[in-house]
C-alpha cells in the first residue's frame, strides 16, 4: 500500500469508528472535532511517518525516528537561543547586566553587547541548518551550558542529525 493509501485508509478507520459510534447513539459520523480531531491528526501523522513492520521497526525506521528526535532537539535549542540573542539587540542593558551577574564581566557597552549577539545570530543560524556541525554544535555546547544535556547530546550524535542540514540529501524516508 502507498503511503498516501495508508493515510487514507487510517483516516477511513477513524471516520468509521466514529460511525459506529454514532449508530450505537453514542456519537455523530463524522470526522472528531477539536482536541479529538487533533488527537487521531497525531496518530495518524505518526503512523504515516513511522509504519512498523511485521516484525518490529527495521533499522531504515530506526535511523528516521532518531533523524526527527535530533531535528526537533535542533530546532528547539535554537528558538530558547534565539530568544536570549535577540535579547541582546532589544534590551542590551539587561544583557550587559547579566554578564556581569553570571559572567563577571562588567563594563560592557551596548556595541559590545550588539557585537556579541551579531556573533551569536552567526552562530546560531549555522546551527540550525547543520552547517558545520562539528564546530557549530561544539561552540553551542560550549557557550550555553544551562542546556548543557540537549547540546552535548547534539554535538554527540551529530553524525546522525541528518535531517534538513545543509549540504545533506536526507529526508524522512516513504515507505
């Protein structure tokens, strides 16, 4: 079965699960609303994504399931770090404060502080579409140590972050 075939016939499942609901006067036949809706959507996305063979998941599916876990660890640490970047263009004096605070650098003036959030959107944007990975990756680990078990499990498994990255053909696989 295509994967589009399997997606339509998990949808037909649920649409007919929902009828017998509604024969049984527990429910209307149609498609579930709301968090319901949004509920089997997931099931559905996960299955699609991820079917399973007879005997368990091979190891094409394995490598997927790890290819989406790095992608979604990426893609996270980059939005929690885009904020504290941004931070240093919209509010330097609080930057400039919290290196002083935590870091023990005083004296840093708002072009300092703009310099160094420069660098980090740099940074941060290599990071996010894999380039580099070896340094990208290691200068992240490095210089946010408050996510310090989501960046070293990046930088350790950067072999296999694969998904989207810049200069790499893999993608999620159709099965």
């Amino acid at each position: 079965m295509s994967n589009i075939g399997t997606l339509l016939f998990h949808l037909r499942r649920i649409q007919q699960s929902s009828c017998q609901r509604q024969r049984a006067g527990l429910a209307d036949c149609e498609l579930p609303q709301g968090p319901a809706a949004s509920a089997h959507f997931m099931f559905v996305l996960a299955l699609y994504a991820h079917p399973r063979s007879s005997l368990g998941m091979n190891s094409l599916d394995d490598r997927n399931r790890v290819g989406v876990a790095l992608l979604v660890l990426r893609v996270t640490v980059f939005a929690v770090m885009l904020v504290w970047t941004i931070d240093k263009f919209v509010r330097p004096a609080h930057a400039t404060s919290v290196y002083e605070h935590f870091y023990f650098l005083r004296g840093l003036g708002p072009a300092i502080i703009y310099s160094i959030g420069i660098a980090e959107l740099v940074l941060l944007i290599g990071f996010v579409i894999g380039f580099a990975p070896w340094l990208t990756y290691g200068l992240v680990l490095l210089l946010h140590a408050a996510m310090l078990g989501a960046c070293f499990t990046l930088y350790y498994l950067r072999d296999l972050d694969t998904l989207f990255r810049l200069g790499s053909s893999n993608r999620l696989s159709a099965h």
